[in-house]
C-alpha cells in the first residue's frame, strides 16, 4: 500500500491535519497519559512543536497528510501515524526517508508504555540502549533510548 504514500516537506497550511494527526494517534496509543498531561502536552505541540520543527509528511493520493516525522541529523524527534493507515507503511517510509543517508546510528526515545511503538522501530532493527524514568518535560512517562 505504499506505493500510494508519498514524502514531501511539511508546509504551513499542514499544521493543523499535523495537530489532529497527532491527537488522533495520541488517543490510539498513549492511554497511559493523564488527561491534564495530555492537555498540556496537546498545546506545547501545537504552539511550540509544530510551528519550530523541521517536518517531513507521508501524504496519500491526493496530498492530505496521514503520518509525520520531525527530527535533526540522526536524531528522530517524532514519528506519528494517523491510525487509519496504522500498518499500512507510512511511517516505515518516514523513517526510511529521512535516514536516506544510512551513515551513522540512527536514534530516537520512545514512551515505554507505547508498546505498537516499540514494536514498530524493533522490526526495523533498532534495540534499547538506555532508559529515562522521566520524559523529557520531568513527568512519569518512563523513555527508551532505540538506535539502529
């Protein structure tokens, strides 16, 4: 089903299929987040996240966005899929946009919790090498540090 996904750059007029893309596959995978976390964590994507990241879009055939990942040289920042197209390859095609290069070890932190996370980055190859108690804004949302 890839064949009808296509990578592109976000652009501006994104950013609000971005926020409900990241909300819908937050509902479908995170249920371990509070409601308050989740309302906080909800508006530091959309005012701060999103408008400063640099993106990368999975489109389907008519350019509506359906997946996004954000990340910097060989860090993976972000990787949400909209569950509609969960298991259909959008974010394998992500991540195998963005590590094109194949130079080097490719990173990302996954919430613990988020099992289909988990399981999605260890069939491509990455295995655990560390492990926070704390996210990364200090609440208890235990990390994984994957690299490939």
């Amino acid at each position: 089903m890839t064949s009808e996904f296509r990578v592109r750059a976000a652009r501006l007029t994104d950013f609000p299929a971005l926020l409900e893309i990241w909300r819908r596959a937050v509902a479908a995978t995170h249920d371990f987040v509070t409601p308050e976390d989740r309302a906080a964590i909800d508006r530091a994507v959309a005012e701060e996240y999103l408008p400063s990241a640099e993106l990368i879009v999975a489109t389907n055939a008519e350019d509506e966005p359906i997946a996004f990942l954000g990340g910097s040289g060989r860090e993976i920042e972000s990787l949400f899929v909209d569950p509609s197209v969960h298991g259909q390859g959008a974010g394998r095609l992500l991540l195998e946009h963005f590590d094109r290069s194949g130079e080097g070890d490719l990173s990302v932190e996954v919430n613990e919790q988020n099992g289909g996370a988990r399981a999605f980055y260890a069939r491509l190859g990455f295995r655990v090498v560390g492990r926070s108690p704390l996210d990364g804004q200090g609440r208890p949302y235990p990390l994984l540090r994957l690299v490939r």
